[in-house]
C-alpha cells in the first residue's frame, strides 16, 4: 500500500520492440518488364494491386543472405550484439529440412541460442512476434530476434501473370526485449487464428500431391481477397477492443501489403483515418511475412509514423492464417540496406 492507500501491481511483462532493421534485393523489376513478357499492363497492375514494381533477388542471394542482413541490421537498430532466441518466418525456405534459423542463430554469432521457422505464410511475421512475445512472458529469453524472410520470386511461376505481377522479395527483422506494458513499444495485445478449411487457396503443392512437372505457387486472388479483407478487419477489431482503442485514435495502421484495396477496404470497415493508413507497397510488391516489417520501416524513416502514434498491425494468408497486435510506437531509428 502506497501513502494513499493504494495497492499499487507491477504492470504485466510485455514484448517491447526495440529495434528494426530490413533489407531488400537491389534487382527492381518496374510493371513494363513484366508487361513485356506476360498478357498484362502497367496500368492493370497499378489499378488492380497499387504495385509499380518489385524486387528479385540474384541468384547467388539465399534466403539466409537476406534474413541475415534484416537482422544484422536490427541488431544494429536496437544497439545489440545479442540475443537469447531467434524466430524466422518465412514461407519460402530453401529446403523442408532444417530450418533457417539455426544456420541464422550460427552466421550472426549467436552461440547455442534456441533458433527455429514458424511457417504461417503472410501472416507469418505477427505469428513469429506472438511466439516471442511468449518466450519473453515465460522468462525464457530477454531478447528475442524476430526475422521475416521471403524469396518469391523463386516459387512463384514467371509466366502466371495472376501472381508473377503481385509477388517480391525481401525481409524485416525486430527486436523484442522484455519489459511492461506501459512501456512504448510494448505489444499490449495479440489476436491469432487460422481456417484450414481455406487451405488450397494459397498452396505450394507437395511432392506427394502433385509427383511430377513444376511445383508452383498458386493462389485463388479473388477468393482470397474476400477473405484476407474479412479475416483482418475481424482481427484488428479484436485487437482494437483488447487495447480499449478506436479506430479513429490511430497513428498509423499497417495491414499485410497484399493489395492497395484491401489494405483501403479494410481501412474503411474499421473507421481508420485514411492519413493513417500505411501503404509501402508500391516499390516492393507483396512481400509476404515481411511485408509488415519492411512496411514499418519505410514508414518510420519517412516519418508517416512516429514515437506516440496508437498503431495496429494485422495479417493474413495462407493456412488460411491471420494474426494482429498492437503498440504504441517507440522512439525508434530503423535500419535498412540492400543486397
Ligand atoms: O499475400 C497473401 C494474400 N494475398 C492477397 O491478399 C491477394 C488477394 N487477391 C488480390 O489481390 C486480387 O484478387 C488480385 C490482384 C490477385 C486480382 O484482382 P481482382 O480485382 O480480384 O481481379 P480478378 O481475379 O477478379 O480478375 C479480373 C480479370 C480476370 O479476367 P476476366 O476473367 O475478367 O476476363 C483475370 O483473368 O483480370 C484478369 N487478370 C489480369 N489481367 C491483366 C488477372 N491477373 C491479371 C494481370 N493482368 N496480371
């Protein structure tokens, strides 16, 4: 009991973001190349999608090149060498067997950290960040690396002009550190789910399914449009009412970067002032799990979101799989590069 006679409580662990870093490819391919090669336009795309171009990564990049660097320069972000776990999302791993993150956890020097994918496809960075948020509520980690990363252009079929035109490639990271939630930064609530019952709306067959010929990306656009519009709004309405939040009171609201009509349609639906709608998409396409992370950064380097701003992120994609949380945003200088 404090002089007033109030029982004042410790405000609950939170995961409180501290660093943020990305890293793109620095091959731009512009809507004309493409509309040089597939029955599409400039213009379809732009319309359709807000996308103007996207990047490929090289050949010689893999997917731990990238990750490694959206990391790297996370680490730099938070003012870190270290940390005590390591999540990667990503949909696009170079191989079903290991996963990415221990040869991630190994090339940044991280010793015999706990390091391991979680595979959620575009909802996969919010997934990852729960998943920390979680070993930092447990004690089992003071920081935590969280790192999104996609390559593609490398599963997705060149002449399918239904996701050649949408689809890029790069990667996000943040750092997590654990403190309270009254803290700027802190993720102060987390909404998850997924249907299974969608689950050939986004697919990459399995050997199995489908023995011989190329083994693509596939995704029903329309269909999936219906529902990544229905599943975030529901999502980042739950997440409104956990934080006691309107949606008319955000700063900044960042949707998965699929579309600049989904992201606007469910914009719309929430009430979300539309200056607070944050649209990184138009240079680099949808990039998947870290097209939330690459879009934060865009927007906190160019000041479209800044320290006290209320902001919600939420995700959507294939499983079917969605996820939200929300935050304050800190002080915060993230860091990017190419590769
Ligand atoms: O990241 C995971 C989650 N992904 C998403 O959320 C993406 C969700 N889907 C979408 O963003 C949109 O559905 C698309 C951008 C994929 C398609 O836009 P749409 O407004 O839903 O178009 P549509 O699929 O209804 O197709 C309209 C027409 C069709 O022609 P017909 O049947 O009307 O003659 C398509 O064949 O547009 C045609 N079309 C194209 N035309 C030119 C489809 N892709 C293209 C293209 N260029 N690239």
């Amino acid at each position: 009991m404090d002089a007033a006679g109030l029982v004042r409580r410790a405000a609950p662990a939170a995961a409180v973001l501290t660093g943020l870093g990305t890293c793109l490819p620095r091959t731009e391919i512009p809507n004309s190349a493409l509309a040089d090669v597939l029955d599409t336009s400039d213009e379809w795309i732009r319309t359709r999608t807000g996308i103007a171009a996207r990047r490929r990564a090289a050949p010689a990049v893999s997917l731990a090149d990238l990750a490694g660097a959206a990391a790297g320069n996370a680490l730099r972000s938070a003012g870190r060498d270290t940390v005590d776990a390591l999540v990667v999302a990503t949909s696009t791993p170079e191989r079903p067997c290991p996963a990415v993150a221990p040869e991630l956890a190994h090339r940044l020097g991280q010793g015999a950290i706990p390091a391991f994918d979680v595979s959620a496809v575009c909802s996969g960075f919010v997934y990852a960040t729960a998943t920390a948020a979680g070993l930092l509520a447990a004690g089992l980690a003071d920081h935590v690396l969280v790192v999104a990363a996609e390559i593609y252009s490398r599963i997705v079929d060149p002449t399918d002009r239904a996701t050649a035109v949408l689809f890029g490639d790069g990667a996000g990271a943040v750092v997590l550190r654990r403190g309270t939630q009254d803290e700027a930064g802190a993720l102060l609530a987390f909404d998850l789910g997924s249907d299974g019952a969608g689950r050939d709306l986004i697919r990459v067959p399995g050997e199995r399914e489908q023995p011989t010929g190329e083994r693509w990306f596939t995704m029903a656009g329309r269909q999936v449009y219906l529902q990544a519009i229905r599943h975030m709004s529901n999502s980042a309405l739950r997440v409104l009412k956990d934080c006691a939040w309107d949606a008319e009171t955000l700063g900044a609201f960042v949707a998965h970067q699929a579309n600049a009509r989904i992201i606007d349609a469910v914009a719309a639906q929430l009430g979300v002032p539309s200056w607070a709608v944050v649209r990184e998409l138009a240079l680099v396409g949808n990039t998947a799990a870290a097209s939330i992370p690459l879009a934060l950064a865009d927007a906190a380097a160019a000041g479209r979101i800044g320290p006290g701003a209320r902001t919600v992120l939420t995700a959507f994609g294939g499983g079917l799989t969605w996820g939200s949380t929300a935050l304050i945003w800190p002080e915060l200088a993230p860091v990017r590069s190419e590769i």
